[in-house]
C-alpha cells in the first residue's frame, strides 16, 4: 500500500518542495546515494526505496550530495533512519581506474560526469550526517561499498589494511547483503521503538542506545561494541584488524576463516572495540522477488537531475533482473560475498508480469536488451544440499554434485518472453557461463542463433591453466571449444559468429608471458576483443587478498603478484593485438621475454 494516496507512478521525493505537496512534514526514511536518482530496479536507492515505501514508510531520496555542504540534511532529520550508500558501485572503483587514475565519467552520475560521488561515500556521507543532526540522526550504511568493508579489508588506493567501516565516520549500523529484508526489519523495529516512546540516549549506535539494542539480533546487520563486552557465544573470531594490519601471513588466513565461515555471525576486535556481523539475510524466496519487482518503478530519472541522461540507465531501461547471487566463486568477484553464493530467481511469471509492464512504457521501441543476472545462464540453479556449506565454489575445481542446474528451462523462458505482444526482439547480454553452456546443444544452438544481438559476451577470463586456478576458473574452461562450437551454429544459420569475451590482465599469478600466450591465443583464433581489464583490488575477494600480501589465503603458499604500473598496462595492451599500439605492445612484451630469457 502506499500512505496518503501517492499516485504509484511518481519518483520517491528529492526536494522539500515535493514533501509539501504530498502533505508530508518529514520523511520516516531518507535514502542518501552516490548514484543519480533514478526509478530504476537496478539502482539500490530506487529498490530500496519503493520497498519501503510498499510497505507504508515515507521515503525520500537525496542524490550526490556534496558533504562539505549541506545538502545531506535538505529533507531534514527523518522520523526513523538515514539510510546511506555509495550506490551501485564502491565509490573507489567508480572515482579511479586499475591504474589509481581519476576517472573522467560515470555511468550513474547526470550526464555521464565525474566527480560528485565523493571517495569512501558512505564515510563522507554518514560523517555529514552526524555533522548536521547530531545523536538525534539513526544512520544505517548498506550497499555494495559498506558490505564489503565490513571488517579489516586492503584498500588499494591508500595500500594499507584500512578499520571496519564501523570504525569510521558517523555510522551507528551496517547492512551486509543484498537489504531489502534487513532494513526493512530495521526501519520497522525503529517504528515500534518510537511509538512505545523510546527515548533517544547515548549516541553513534554506542550499546546504550535503545536503537542499536532493538536490532542487535536481526540478520544481515553489523554493530560495534566495547571490547570489553563478551562476544555472542556462537561467534567465530577473526583475527584482530591490528594482526591483520601487521601480518600478511595472518591476512590471508583471516580471510580463508572468513570466506568459509561467512555464513555465520563473526566478529574481529579493532582499537578497543568490537565488530559483531550478524549471519546474512536469509535470500529473498521467488514471491518475495516477485513482489519487490512488481513494484511501480517509472524507469525515469528524476527530475530534480534536469533533464540529463545518466548513462547507466540507458543501458538497462528495459533490462529484467531474472536471478541474483552466484556460485561460482571466481577469486577475483565480490558478487557472492554481496548477493550470496547460492542463486535465488524469480519464477517466470515474475519475469513475463516485467516484460508486460516494460512493453507498457510509452518509449518501450519493441527491444528487451537483457534478461539476466551476474550468470545469464544460471536462473534457476538450485543445491540439493541442505544446511550450510563449506565450498567457496560450486563450480571449482570440479562442479559440486549437488548443483542442479537446468539451463533449458532457461531458454524456455526466454522464449515465452520473447512472445509477449509488443515485443519484437529479446536478447542475452550479461555474461554467460561457459563450462555450463558447453553442456548442452540446445543452449548453445539458442545463443547462436535467437537471443544474441551482435556479440555474445562471455567469460573465460584467460586461457592460460595456471591463472585459470588463481582465479579459480576451472582450467579446462572450454574457450576454444565453444569458440568452434558457436561459429559453427551461427554460420549454419547464416550468421556471422562474433564473440565478445571479459578478459583480465595483471590477476595474481599472471605474469607478462602469460598475457603473451593469451594475445597469441586470440590472434590464431581472430578474437578481436575491444576491451581488457586490468584487475583491480578491491575489498571482498580472495584475489585482493592475494595482491595485498603475495599469498594464496587457501594454502598460504606465494603467488606472483605484478605491481609494477608499465607492466600491468603492457599485459592489458598486448591483448589488444588487432590495434596498432596493441602490435607494437606486443613486440615489446615479447622483447622483453626474450631478453629475460623467456
């Protein structure tokens, strides 16, 4: 239900103006975000917002604000809890390239322009929350950047072992994972504390503070406490941020405890205080996906941006999420440390109700340009094991028996949404699984010759067996096999067989003669790829980990690590073989190979 008979096709407001016109004098919540305010599924703010707001909170959105300035408190304090986010991505990653260069766009920023999403966001967004309103303000951090940072973590950019997140700016509590049903808790436990007459006391989630109490025990939330104060009994203890700081060797076996225990409550001491991370927000069921998106979004920018196109939604305006979570555990992605490893889908008439509603829109051209999730090719992939598990992957080094995955069902979908009316053509962008793929002929056959407008993205990664295993790809990952196998399907339809694969230079491991055997690799192949990435640490991967201390967390044995900037740049650039700075990039890797003797 939505209070006060908002019209279900209106943004969430921005601007004090809009709560007098819905006879608001506050908000219950209000929503601070890195990203533009857009009414989209795929922009956290938007998710979380109409979820809230669907269940009879007032909800306000405050879009890149400048924490120097003000603007973080233009709706005033809410009744109930800022929620903050540095938004779709970690504000690092968005504000620099692998190369710690400043970037000079932003795909979720007005216009496509960088820098109005400030570095470590929510630190800077929660510190001017507290700044304006004081102990009065509830500031609750969630998202991508604060789930990650939870506990001790590298930060590239400063090449240091930074404090929990918790430790830092104005935050009283931390979601981790996907937050729609931990805030929601939260906001509602919040509602009843206040209509008991709960007084405000103490201040900065400190534990005297009835507010912290009322939600210590909810899944999916991070507090802070006294050192002093004794754990909770079933905690597992990580190894203090000070050992961390001080130690590789004891970093990567915090990180090899925290990875397999994740799915338990954990704590880590820091500074006199004491982080306690709730067990995770059990994964949302198909009828709860369902109804979060059935929600009203208007798939718009809102209009406080001016009018400017924000490049991001451009992209996936009339996208369909179809599943979220991944489980095959690559090293280098944080996607199952944030969504989960297990992978929760929506049913299919979840996934048709979008399409009919997408078609609905007044600029719908008859394109559905992706339905999909972090693995195309995984919706509906379930465990037939019950309780928790120990496996990093489900798919490394072997596949587990236990992962059922029926990709033809897949295709099934993808088919009936295709026939809904209005639609004229329905394609598969985001990535798709290789290994996975090569198992059956009917997967392969519609790839090649339905849902690909193009390219087919997919993702090997490399191709050499020795990255593959630091990357936790499996080494037999059938590059070359599916590369034959889609040519051959597309050009029996009359098709031209174009692939586009994500390949990554510089991962742990991978030293400058393997990026030489790659490009080689794709030159004998005529792969022509437009455009590499250079790994990037950031916090939440087991491959971060590895960069931050020259170690494999699961063995503790030494791994390559190639820091060096000129030779992170020349393993991207030789990949580029088909482009002239590419050739002569490749020369070069290849003189110096030959004059280190191979």
């Amino acid at each position: 239900m939505f209070r006060r008979g908002v019209p279900e096709a209106s943004h969430l407001p921005a601007t004090p103006a809009e709560l007098r016109a819905r006879g608001w004098d506050r908000c219950d919540v209000v929503l601070v975000t890195g990203d533009a305010h857009v009414d989209h599924p795929s922009f956290p703010a938007a998710l979380l917002g109409r979820w809230l707001e669907a269940h009879g909170f007032r909800v306000g959105v405050i879009a890149r604000p400048d924490p120097a300035g003000d603007e973080v408190g233009r709706l005033g304090l809410p009744r109930l809890c800022f929620g903050v986010t540095a938004g779709a991505l970690d504000s690092m990653v968005a504000n620099y390239t692998a190369q710690r260069r400043r970037r000079t766009d932003d795909a979720y920023a007005p216009g496509g322009r960088a820098g109005g999403r400030p570095d470590r966001a929510v630190t800077a967004y929660g510190s001017a929350i507290r700044r304006i309103f004081g102990a009065r303000a509830f500031v609750v951090a969630g998202g991508l950047e604060a789930s990650l940072r939870r506990f001790s973590h590298y930060d590239y950019w400063d090449d240091a072992v930074r404090r929990p997140l918790l430790m830092d700016g104005g935050v009283d509590v931390l979601v981790h994972g996907m937050g729609e049903g931990p805030l929601l808790e939260i906001v509602r436990r919040l509602d009843a504390l206040e209509r008991a007459g709960g007084a405000w006391v103490g201040g900065r989630g400190r534990a005297g503070d009835p507010r912290v109490a009322a939600i210590r025990d909810v899944p999916g939330v991070a507090y802070r406490i006294p050192v002093a104060e004794a754990p909770p009994a079933d905690a597992v203890e990580l190894p203090s941020w000070e050992e961390v700081r001080a130690n590789p060797a004891v970093h990567a076996r915090f990180w090899a405890l925290f990875e397999r225990t994740r799915d338990r409550r954990q704590t880590q001491t820091c500074a006199g205080m004491r982080i306690v991370s709730n067990p995770p927000w059990p994964a949302l069921s198909p009828a709860e996906l369902g109804r979060l998106y059935a929600l009203p979004f208007t798939r718009d920018v809102h209009p406080v941006h001016g009018g400017a196109r924000v490049p991001a939604l451009e992209q996936v305006r009339f996208s369909v999420t179809s599943h979220r979570g991944c489980c095959g555990g690559c090293a280098f992605c944080a996607i199952a440390a944030h969504q989960g490893r297990r992978v929760s889908s929506r049913s299919a008439e979840s996934v048709l109700a979008e399409v009919e509603r997408i078609v609905a829109h007044p600029e719908f051209r008859g394109t559905v340009p992706d339905v999909g999730g972090p693995t195309a090719n995984l919706w509906g992939a379930t465990c037939g094991r019950d309780g928790v598990c120990g496996r990093v992957s489900c798919l490394w080094p072997t596949r587990c028996p236990e992962l059922r995955v029926d990709q033809e069902a897949w295709v099934r979908l993808l088919r009936r949404a295709r026939r809904v009316p209005g639609v004229r053509h329905l394609f598969v962008t985001t990535g798709v699984r290789l290994d996975l793929a090569l198992e059956s002929e009917v997967v392969l056959r519609a790839l090649a010759r339905e849902f690909t407008s193009g390219h087919l993205k997919v993702a090997p990664e490399h191709v050499v067996p020795r990255v593959l295993r630091w990357m936790r790809k499996p080494a037999g990952s059938g590059f070359a096999e599916f590369l034959d196998r889609h040519a051959r399907l597309t050009r029996s339809a009359g098709r031209r067989p174009y692939v586009l694969p994500y390949l990554m230079a510089a991962h742990p491991g991978a030293r400058l003669r393997d990026a030489v055997e790659l490009a080689r690799f794709l030159r004998r192949r005529n792969v022509r790829v437009e455009q590499v990435q250079i790994f990037t640490p950031t916090p939440g991967t087991a491959s971060t980990v590895m960069y931050a201390t020259g170690l494999d967390p699961a063995t503790l044995r030494p791994v390559f690590v190639e820091r060096d900037p000129r030779r992170r740049e020349l393993q991207k650039a030789v990949l580029l073989w088909h482009r002239a700075e590419g050739a002569a990039a490749l020369r070069e890797a290849q003189g110096i190979l030959r004059r280190a003797g191979g």
